[in-house]
C-alpha cells in the first residue's frame, strides 16, 4: 500500500496555525521556512506543540528531521505519513 499524498485542506489548516498561532506568514507552500528566517528554535517547539496539539502527530527530538520542517509542503506530507502509519 503506498503512502496518501498529503491532501490540500491539510496544507491549509498549517497554513492557519502558522498564521493564527504562530504569527508567521507563509507565502507559498514550498517556501524554505529555514532559509528565509522564518522558523528558529523557538517557533519548532511551538510548532511541534501545534503538530501534535491539531494533528495528534508527536515527534521525539531524537526523530526530528529539519528537513520534514522545511516548508508546509514538508510538513504536510509528514502529517500524512504519520496518519498513515509512517515513521
């Protein structure tokens, strides 16, 4: 069985929580939240408090990926993974 595509309402539900929790704007969901300055320490724990908060998704520290943060579509398609059983 492969892997659902992360679905367009969940990269817009993250879209809300970046603006609405967390006070960042997110122009595209393939903007680089690393590169552009917009995701620090700070905002991962918060937005990791957010994942688990609205999705049930935990994420270990020992597991964290940057790069499963790096955009919405990233973080979309992790949200995805992990309601399908994924790591």
């Amino acid at each position: 069985m492969t892997t659902a595509p992360p679905t367009p309402s969940v990269q817009a539900e993250l879209a809300v929580l970046f603006a609405k929790d967390l006070h960042i704007d997110v122009p595209t969901p393939e903007t680089d939240l690393w590169a552009t300055g917009r995701l620090d320490s700070v905002a991962v724990v918060e937005l990791l408090l957010q994942l688990e908060k609205r999705f049930g998704l935990r994420v270990d520290m020992e597991d964290l990926d940057f790069d499963h943060l790096r955009s919405l579509a990233a973080i979309a398609a992790l949200v995805a993974a992990r309601r399908n059983g994924g790591p």
